[in-house]
C-alpha cells in the first residue's frame, strides 16, 4: 500500500513512455499520417519507380531504366515544357496582377469591399468549374471570337483551346482568373501591414507614388512576395483539374502536364513504374524551388 | 517681421467627427512650440494639417507668409520627424537622408554638402553606411532629424520624437534637440504628451483638449497662472490640490463649508474679486511645513494620513480640518503617519477657478 | 483681376474626373468585368434555351427565360453511364462533405492541441514532417494511398475518401490550429492544471470554448476544398460514388450525344453554389482563413 503512495507523491519518476498518455494517444493520426503517409509513401513510390511494376507494383529492380524512357517519351517532355511556359507566364503574371490590384485597393478607394468580393470570388469556385466556364467563353463557334466576328472583323483568330499554339494561353487566362484574388488579398494585407508614417514621410519628401511603391513599398515586402511565390508555385505544380476541365490534354497532346501524365499512367495506362518514375520527378522539382526558400527562411530566424 | 506660421479657423473632420475646430495659431519667426495634450486631443491631427498631409476642412495655413492651405507637403517648406522614426529600411542611412534631395534634382555637391553639415550637427557620421535595422532607437531618431535637417527648410515639426525611446536616451535627445535650436534657430513645432519635454524645450505651449486650444503661454505662465481648472491640473506632478468652496469677493475670504476657511488677500485677481463657488487650486510645492510654515501669510495644522518617501523628497497626504491635501516635504525631515505638523502657504501662488466656467477668477 | 480664386481656403478642390481618379476607377471597373464575365455568362447561358444559344451571343441577355437546363442539370443529363443528373453527385458530395469536414477538422484540432500545449519528446520532428507533406504533390502519394485504402477494404467506398481528405487535411488545419491554441493565454491552462482538469478536460471545457473563430476558419477552407476537389474524387471512388465536380466533368466533357451548353453551364452553376454561399456568407472569415491557410500553401 504504502509503496504504491509514495510513487504516486512523486519520489520515484514514473515511467517516461507513460508521462502524458493521453496526449500521445492523441498524436497517433499525426504520427500514422506523417510517417505512415507522407514519409513511408514518398519512400514507396521513390522506390518503385526503379522497379519494372506494371499492372501491379513489384520489386523487380531495373534501375534508371523507367527515368531513361520517361525522359525520352515526347509527351512527358511536352508536359514538362507546358508546366515550364505555364509556371513561368502564371507566376510573372499573378504576382503583377495580384500586387497592383492590392496597391489599387489599397489608394482608400470607394466600394473597396465590393470590388474585393469581385477579385476573389472565383478562388472559392473548383478548377473544374472555372475550366468549364472558360471553355464555354473560349468556344470558338458561340464565344469570344465569333462575337468579334459578329461585329464585322471576318478574320479574326481567337480560338485557343483548338489551337496548340495558343492552348496554353487558353488555361492562363482561365488559371489567372481563379487565382489571383488569392495574392490580391495576401498582397493586400502586406500593404495594410506598412507602417502609415512611411506614406507620410515619402509625401514629406516629395516621392511620386509609384516610385514609393517601386523603391519603399515593394522591398520592403519582401517576405510577402516570398509567401506568395512559395503559394504560387506549389499551386503551379498541382496543375491537374483546370487541364482535365477545360482541354482534357488536346489539341493531341498539347497542354498535357505532369500531374496528368502520372494520373494517366497509373491509372488509365497502368503501367504504375513509369508513373512512378514521373512523380517521383514532380517530388525533385518541388524540392528545387522548396529547398533555397527553407534554407532562406532558416537563415533568416538564425538573424 | 511676418510670422513663421499662421492658422486662420482651422477645422477638420473626419466624416461626421469634427476633430479641430475653430482653431487660430500663430507661431513667430525662430520660436520652438510645444502642442500639449493628453492622448486624442488632435495634436498629431493638428500638425498633420501643418505639414499637409491631411486636407483641411475648412481655414487657411500659412508658412512663411505664404497661403500653402493647397500645397503639397513637399513644397511647403517643413521638415518632419516621426514617432516611429519612419526610415526606409532598406536604403542606408545616406539614402535615408539623400532620398528626398536626388528626387528633387539638387546639385550632388550640394547634397553632399547638406549630408555632411547634418552628419556633424547630429553626429552620424560613423552611421551612414549603415542600415536602420543596425541603428539604436536613439540612434534611428537622430537619422529621422537628419532627414527633416538636410531638407533646408524653416520649419520644423515633430510629432512625439522621443516617445519610442527609454526614459534615459529621452533625456538624452531632449538636451540635443535644444540644442539643435540654439543651434538652428528655426521654427519648430513638438507634439509631445510628456510635460517635462514641453516644460524644458517649449518657448511657449500650447495646452490642447478636445481640438481646441486651451492655452498658449510661456511655460512658468501656463505653470503659475493656468487660465482654466483643466489647464491647472494638467500640468505638474505631482497634481494641483483642488478644493471646493465658497469666496467672498469682498472680504477675499475661501471657505470650504466644511471647517476650513482662510484669506485669499495677495492672490491676484484677474478681474474684480467675486463672490461664489469656486475652485481653489494649490500645487503641492508650494505648501510650507514644519518650521518653513512660520512666515507664510496663510497657516494651519495637517493631520498625515500617508507618506509617500521619494529620496530627494517625500509627499505626504494628509487631511486639514476634513480636507484632502497633497504636499511636499523635505526628504530629511521626519514625519509619521497620524502625526500633526503645522503647514502654510502663500495666497499669491493659489489659483481660483469659477466654479461653472472652471476659468481664472 | 480674378484675385479673389487666388487665396486658397478650406479643403483642396477635389476634381472627381481628375485624370488620376479615371485611371484608377477605370482600371478597377475593366478587372471587374473580367473578374464578373464568367459568372454572368454561365447565368445567361444556363437560362436560354439551345435554339437561342445557336442565333444569339453568350453574352446577350436571354430573350425567354427558361429554367428547364436547371431542372434537366440537375435530373436528367447523363454521365455516360447512367442518366439521373447532378442530383446523385450532390448526394455524394454531402455524404463525403459531412464526415470529412467532421473528421478533418476534429482530427486537426486534437493534433493542434498536443502540439501547442502537450508536447513530448519528438513531437516537433513530428509536426516538421507533416508540414513537410504539404509541399509533396498529391501525384507522389497516389498509389501508396490506394495500396493503404485497400488494405483497409476502403477502397472505392466513400470512407476511403474520408479519410484521404482527412490525411492530406491534416498539414495545414493543424499549423492553423496550433498556431492558435500556442496564443491563448499559458497561465489558463496552469489555472485549469491547478483546478485537476487533465487532458480532455482542459480540450473540451477551456480551449474549444475558446476557439471558435479558428474552428470556423477551418471548416470554411475545408468545405470548399472537399467539395472542390476533382482527383481525389476520381481516384477513390466508384462511378456511383463520385462527387459533384467529377460528375459535372463527365456531363460536360462527355462526347456521346449533341452538346447541351445551356444544361452544362446550369450544371456548372449547380456545383458552383455551395463554396460560392459559403464564400458570400461568411466574408471577411473567408478572407481570414483563407489567408491563414495560405501563410504556407
Ligand atoms: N482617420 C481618422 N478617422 C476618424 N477619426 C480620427 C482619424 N484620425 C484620428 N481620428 C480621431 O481624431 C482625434 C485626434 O486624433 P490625434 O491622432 O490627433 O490625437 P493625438 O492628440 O495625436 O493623440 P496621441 O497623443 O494619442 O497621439 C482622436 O479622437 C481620433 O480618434
Ligand atoms: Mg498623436
């Protein structure tokens, strides 16, 4: 009796495994989900992919092989160079918008609130709507062009989604447009973070306005933009649904991109090694843009 | 000689909320004043107006005889000092202070000799590679005056300089800010709430409430004669006694009603003597007691209730005949609480409020 | 002499035409129609009849409103399979949305809370590896989920869904979650330790109470992602058990039959309405989340 007292005041620590049971029975998910999931997955599917596995997953080593053939299949380097186009032009292209719809939201306009509503509305729709409507308004039978056409220009050409030269123009005007009012509103809140004295002082000093913005504002919102462009770009690589919705890969093949490519492999084409190999891929690509930004942010808190 | 700055029926609001209204200021050529007043009085509003960056309502501004109620801050001649400092992070404090000056195409010799002139004045030098981020606050402040001093300008405003810093380097930097207009001899305006720095730098203050301007005098004229009860209580730490009673203009006699009554005869009036409710105000500094009570016109006897001991100083609160008073004592002197020490004062230090109006009797 | 203009007084005279104001308003109005078209082209189409689609433009007014392309949307157009329309994916996207949003967010939540205020050894290298996988692409994890949900005898059910919503959930509600729960006030959870609250109890009468705005955040980012996603959808599930977004892409982009743009674009808006009412009724706690929640994508 006694001798179970006086563990219990304390005397003797008690076991280290037990010390807050509760609570480590509540980690369980995020250790099943971390390591079971994200780890032992990616470890899987890296392993794989130097494996033969075609209907079904097995550990027949080849190699480099399934890379060799990857990266000598004329659609997995069409996707690689459309992710390339549409990743460069998107980014360029949402952190301008994004940031001078901000700065135009930010000159204590009227109705900022509605047109807030407006900027960011379709971020709340799916990509596969937002590939639809824009189908929709491209098409060149009903849509745009044929409305110009209407108005007397017989020659005009606007039809990207039929066009493989201008197809990916078609997915940026689409993805611009769900996107943007994302870094808007991050942009936005960058802005409203600046101290309002800075304003003052550069008035003071007799600073055009969009110089303030040019040589005050923008460095010093630089952790934002980083944000940003970490956002866009991990958005970038997910790029799926939107090509799926809106063009399904075509014309022929020309707006495949990687993620499409996986999917296909795996589970249309089966041939789960190749697949493998293609996202195993994606995974570098990510850790090229990831691993400098970490290394940044790290550097940055050691400050 | 014209004025350095003249405000003509001043108002500004925000929508609905009139925050200044009515206001007329007149600032001489060289002067240093001091905007005082507690928080959300409209001092920053007020020099904000000054400096143009907020667009008046209604009035006129004139800076060195010129209307510039139209004009764009940059052009109207001042120079400003923020709170918050308000430097570009990331340009070096060279770039802070030569900003300004390249986007209005000075001549670089001339730039270079305005850096160098206020690199001296303020003794940056050694800082003007650096960054902000790499700057003490005192530091960051004196490269905020910088920025405001290579601007060549007659007028200065400053909008509570010194508040971000700690109580030593506030000190510090209020010596050199004087200094800095001996130096200068310009026109400054100094928005502060601390009424140490209005009481040491101002060559006159002006008390603010409410958008309006309470009081504008020489320091020890605000401090010995304060034109309303406000006013009185405002400045000085610790505060004016206030008591309440009855004077009788004619016998220049205070009563309380309750058990205290003395002469007021000294006490300069600044109309005729009435008769009424009032307010009496005394400073806790200028009650006598022990033995330095024995020659003062007005004496009685206190009962300490608390003592309060500073060092240099102690203050005691204490009761006479049922009425709260403050005061000082030496530090040396011993008192104790429940003991009965003999006080006085002098009526001529008193101030006496109208009881409605609260203003000067 | 016209000296008396000279004497400026009072407020600057404002010009509301002035050039400035133009290009400001302007540009905010051009972004606007651009921003607006989508929607209100998919509204006209949807309640035009085809014979006025073919003569008309999308952006004309429908002449004769009609709400039969809602009603055939939402009842009649086929998949390719079967023909009973969205109604059947609506069906399942609640089914997976309400288990998921319930999961996602309690799973989230409880991890939040042992991070933020039970931590043990280890548990930051844990929660360093979960916010490492929301950086992996989905494509990485694809099959190692399908190997795991088949296992589970889940696989093509609606559970395995729930689940995969939960799992990739999991990095960024719980970062929001314990991020909020490491603000509250420490002496209340050593008050509540005093008191001889333990674990649980602390979780469910101190910190959920307090934690509203948070829950609220979360579950918004959660409705509209679960009910916007399209690959997990296609992945996971058996044809009948497809959500909305998949079934909206199988009506639309069928190839079977003549091509319906009013029943497709009333279809699109069918599945448009949920996060887009959850985007109008819940404002600035949209903004809120969605901002938290894109701190780190
Ligand atoms: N943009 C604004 N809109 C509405 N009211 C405002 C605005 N700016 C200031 N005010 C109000 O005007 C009043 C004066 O503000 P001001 O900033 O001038 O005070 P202050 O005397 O400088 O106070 P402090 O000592 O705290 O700096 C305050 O009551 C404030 O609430
Ligand atoms: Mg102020």
């Amino acid at each position: 009796m006694s001798s179970a007292r006086r563990v219990r005041d304390g005397a003797r620590p008690p076991i280290r495994l037990l010390r807050n049971l509760s609570s480590k029975i509540a980690a369980i998910p995020m250790v099943l989900v971390g390591l079971g999931v994200f780890v032992g997955g990616t470890l899987w599917t890296v392993l794989h992919s130097f494996t033969d596995s075609r209907l079904l997953p097995r550990l027949n080593w080849v190699g480099l092989d399934q890379y060799e053939r990857l990266w000598s299949t004329r659609r997995w380097l069409v996707s690689i160079e459309n992710l390339a186009v549409y990743g460069i032009v998107s980014l360029v292209l949402t952190m301008c918008l994004g940031f001078f719809l901000a700065a135009l939201l930010d000159r204590k306009i009227r109705y900022e609130d509605t047109f807030r509503t407006i900027f960011l509305y379709p971020f709340a729709l799916s990509f596969i709507v937002t590939g639809l409507v824009w189908q929709w308004i491209l098409n060149p039978e009903f849509g745009i062009q044929a409305i110009i056409r209407g108005l007397g220009f017989q020659n005009f050409n606007f039809d990207p989604l039929y066009n493989p030269d201008l197809v990916i123009i078609g997915l940026l005007i689409a993805g611009l447009w769900q996107g943007t009012g994302l870094i808007m509103v991050i942009m936005l809140a960058g802005l409203r973070g600046i101290d309002e004295d800075i304003w003052k002082a550069t008035r003071v000093d007799g600073i055009p306005i969009w110089k303030t913005y040019i040589i005050v504002i923008i460095p010093m919102m630089k952790p934002v933009f980083v944000t940003a462009l970490v956002l866009v770009t991990s958005g970038i690589v997910k790029l799926y649904d939107l090509v799926v919705a809106m063009t399904a890969g075509g014309p022929g093949i020309a707006s495949e991109v990687p993620a499409k490519y996986v999917y296909d492999t795996l589970f249309t084409r089966q041939n789960l090694g190749q697949g493998f190999a293609a996202s195993t891929m994606m995974l570098v690509t990510v850790a090229i843009i990831l691993i400098p930004w970490a290394y940044m942010q790290f550097r940055e808190k050691r400050q | 000689m014209t004025n350095s700055i003249e405000i003509k029926d001043l108002k500004l609001s925000f929508g609905a909320v009139t925050v200044l209204e009515d206001l007329n200021l007149e600032v001489g050529q060289g002067e240093f004043l001091v905007l005082l007043g507690s928080s959300g009085c409209g001092k920053s509003t007020l020099l904000n107006c000054i400096a143009g960056l907020l667009d008046v309502t209604d009035g006129e501004i004139h800076i060195q005889g010129q209307n510039v109620t139209w004009e764009e801050p940059s052009r109207r001649g001042i120079g400003m000092v923020f709170q918050s400092y308000a430097l570009y992070p990331q340009m070096t404090v060279e770039g802070n202070l030569t900003f300004g000056l390249k986007n209005a195409r000075v001549p670089k010799d001339e730039i270079a000799k305005r850096i160098a002139r206020a690199a001296e004045v303020l003794q940056i030098e050694p800082l003007l590679k650096r960054k902000p981020g790499a700057l003490s606050g005192g530091q960051r402040q004196r490269v905020a005056i910088g920025r405001a001093l290579v601007r060549d300008v007659d007028v200065f405003l400053f909008d509570e300089p010194l508040s971000n810093l700690d109580a030593k380097l506030r000190a510090d930097l209020r010596v050199e800010i004087k200094r800095l207009h001996q130096t200068l001899k310009n026109t400054m305006i100094y928005v502060t709430h601390d009424q140490v720095e209005a009481m040491t730098l101002a060559d006159r203050i002006a008390i603010m409430r409410g958008g309006q301007i309470m009081q504008l005098a020489h320091p020890s004229e605000i401090y010995n004669r304060p034109v309303n009860k406000y006013v009185a209580g405002f400045i000085g730490s610790p505060a004016m006694n206030f008591m309440e009673g009855q004077l009788d203009g004619g016998a220049q006699r205070f009563d309380t009603g309750r058990g205290l009554e003395f002469s007021v005869q000294g006490y300069e009036f600044v109309g005729p003597p009435t008769t009424g409710p009032v307010w009496l105000g005394l400073r806790p500094e200028h009650v006598q007691s022990g033995k330095w009570a024995e020659d003062q016109p007005v004496q009685m006897e206190a009962l300490v209730d608390m003592v309060e001991p500073m060092g240099s100083d102690t203050q005691v609160w204490a009761k006479v005949n049922g009425q709260e008073l403050r005061f000082r004592m030496d530090g040396q002197e011993a008192v104790d609480i429940g003991d009965r020490i003999p006080i006085g004062f002098d009526p001529a230090r008193l101030s006496l409020f109208d009881k409605s109006t609260e203003n000067r009797l | 002499m016209t000296a008396a203009v000279t004497t400026p007084r009072g407020a600057r005279p404002k010009n509301p035409f002035a050039p400035r104001n133009i290009m400001l308003y302007g540009a905010l109005i051009i972004f606007s129609i651009y921003y607006l078209l989508p929607l209100y082209v998919m509204l006209v189409t949807s309640l035009k009849d085809m014979a006025e689609i073919r003569v008309g433009n999308i952006f004309s007014p429908p002449v004769e409103i009609t709400f039969q392309p809602w009603v055939k949307a939402w009842s009649e157009a086929c998949t390719g399979i079967n023909c009973d329309g969205l109604s059947r994916g609506f069906g399942n996207s609640v089914r997976i949305l309400i288990p998921s949003l319930i999961l996602s967010v309690s799973v989230a939540a409880l991890t939040g809370y042992v991070l933020a205020c039970w931590r043990f050894r280890g548990s930051e290298v844990f929660f360093g590896i979960l916010l490492l996988g929301a950086f992996i692409p989905y494509q990485v994890l694809l099959y190692p989920l399908v190997i795991i949900l088949r296992e589970m005898g889940l696989f093509g059910s609606l559970w395995g869904l729930v689940l995969v919503h939960t799992v990739f959930a999991m990095p960024i509600n719980v970062l929001l979650f314990r991020n909020y729960f490491v603000a509250l006030p420490e002496e209340l959870f050593k008050a509540a330790r005093v008191d001889g609250a333990g674990f649980w109890g602390i979780f469910f009468r101190i910190v959920i109470p307090m934690s509203l705005p948070i829950f609220v955040v979360s579950g918004i980012i959660q409705v509209t992602g679960i009910w916007n996603d399209f690959l997990f959808g296609v992945v996971y599930t058996r044809p009948e058990n497809y959500p909305m977004t998949v079934q909206l892409n199988n009506i639309v982009n069928s190839v079977q039959g003549v091509k319906e743009y009013n029943v497709n674009m009333a279809a699109t808006m069918l599945t448009g309405l949920v996060p887009l009412a959850v985007y109008f009724f819940s404002g600035r706690l949209f903004v809120r989340g969605i901002a938290a929640g894109a701190v780190k994508g």
